[in-house]
C-alpha cells in the first residue's frame, strides 16, 4: 500500500481545499462533482480516462493560472476570489487605489 501524501507536493492540498471551496457553493455539478469529489478524496491518479478529461474542463472554467493584468500567479488561495471577481489582489489594490484619487 502507497502511504499518502507520497507525491503531494506543497501546492496539492491547497488545490484541494479551492476544489472544497467549489463544491461548498454548489459550483459544480453531476460529473464534474463527482469527478471533483474523487480528486479530493483520492487524487488525479484515481480518476479513468473520461473522468480525467471532466476534470480538466473544471479546471479550464474555475483556474487562472496568471492574472493577464499584472501576470501575478495567483495561489490557490485566491483562486475562488479570482474566479468570482475576475480580480487578483494587485487588480484590487489598483482598483483600490484608483478609487481613492
Ligand atoms: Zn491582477
């Protein structure tokens, strides 16, 4: 038997509580929640070939990887407030800053 956490790099359970995040407000639904779940759960590894290809377009639609304003790679802790506002936090402190002058 495999111990877990075997190759899980630092980025994987941060990527797992932004797909917890998804699930949480109901983003997602019929395959790509169950799909969702089993990455979760289980990791990439365990999902077929059909199911990998449903995760990926969940990652297509939710994951940015680099805000086009500022190329600022945004962590998976932003990833959800990316996603909802379409902001990384330098889009906010522009935004911000802008608003004050
Ligand atoms: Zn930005």
């Amino acid at each position: 038997m495999m111990s877990f956490g075997d190759d899980v790099d630092d980025g994987l359970g941060d990527r797992n509580d932004f797909l917890q995040e998804l699930i949480d407000r109901e983003e997602l639904s019929g395959a790509a929640l169950g799909v969702t779940k089993v990455v979760i759960a289980k990791g990439e590894k365990a999902l077929s070939g059909g199911q990998k290809d449903v995760f990926k377009l969940v990652l297509d639609v939710y994951v940015t990887e680099l805000c086009p304003r500022h190329g600022y790679r945004i962590p998976w802790g932003e990833m959800y407030h990316f996603h909802s506002s379409g902001q990384c936090c330098y889009c906010e402190r522009d935004d911000a800053r802008i608003h004050k002058e």
